[in-house]
C-alpha cells in the first residue's frame, strides 16, 4: 500500500493552484473580513446566503451613510463600510472579498449593479464550476442592502 503525502493545506503534494494569483491574493489575505463576533460590528444592513448544493455560506455587512451628491445636491445612501464571513472554498471567500473592495463607497443602486461577472473578472477568472461563489457574494451584497432599505 503507497501512501500519499499531503500537505497542510488538505492537498495532495504537488497539486497544482487552480486559481489565479489574485484569487490566491484575496484568499490569503482577505480584504475587510470580520474578526470576531458579529453582534458587535454595528451594521446598518445584513444577509445571509447559503448554497445547500456546495455548503458555502457568505454573511456581509454593510454601514450606511446619507452624503450629498456635488452634482445633483441630493443625499445618497452610501456603503462606508463592508465586512463579512464566508464559510466555504478558496473561490467563495477571494468573491466575497473582492466584492467587498468593489462595493465600498458605491451608492446603493450602484453597489447593486456589480454583477457575478464583474466580481469574476476582477478576480481574473474563475474556474467554471466555481463562478456561482461570486453569484453568491453578489447575493449576499443584494440582501444586505435590502435589510437596510427595509429597516431605515
């Protein structure tokens, strides 16, 4: 019987990454994640979404902030702040991340417009079977801002 070896990372030795270097990047070091309990992170808005099929799950969180458009002089609602949890794979936490850095300091409708594809291509491509990570963080983004809305 040939064991094989394995790393610590659950890998098989010699695997190769199937990511890119900015999906690596943002899994590594994720950007605006949630250290510790969540209740004390004063959230104006919050969702929660979960896939059963693949078992990842992306909590986001948002502040809001009422800012005067220079142009049109009327106040917007704003993201100020972004952080989130996600229980999954290398491609649900690096979406949810560089959702997070697409969609800080967006108005609501404009944050609501950052598409699976764009968080895809910001990331530089994801594998196929991996693309509904960022349709979840998207997802995720959406329920957040609808909470907000519904309760201000």
């Amino acid at each position: 019987m040939i064991k094989s070896k394995t790393a610590a990372n659950g890998f098989a030795a010699g695997t190769p990454w199937v990511y890119t270097d900015i999906v690596k990047e943002h899994f590594l070091n994720p950007r605006n994640f949630l250290m510790g309990d969540e209740t004390k992170y004063q959230a104006d808005g919050k969702g929660i979404v979960g896939n059963p099929i693949c078992g990842d799950q992306m909590l986001m969180m948002i502040q809001v902030e009422a800012k005067k458009n220079p142009k049109t002089g009327k106040k917007e609602s704003i993201i100020k702040d972004v952080k989130w949890k996600t229980y999954g794979c290398a491609s649900a936490i690096a979406s949810t991340s560089a959702l997070s850095e697409l969609a800080k300091g967006k108005t609501l409708d404009s944050a609501l417009k950052i598409s699976a594809e764009e968080i895809e291509s910001y990331l530089g491509g994801l594998p196929k079977h991996k693309f509904h990570c960022s349709v979840l963080g998207h997802e995720a983004l959406a329920s957040a801002i609808q909470d907000y809305r519904n309760h201000h």
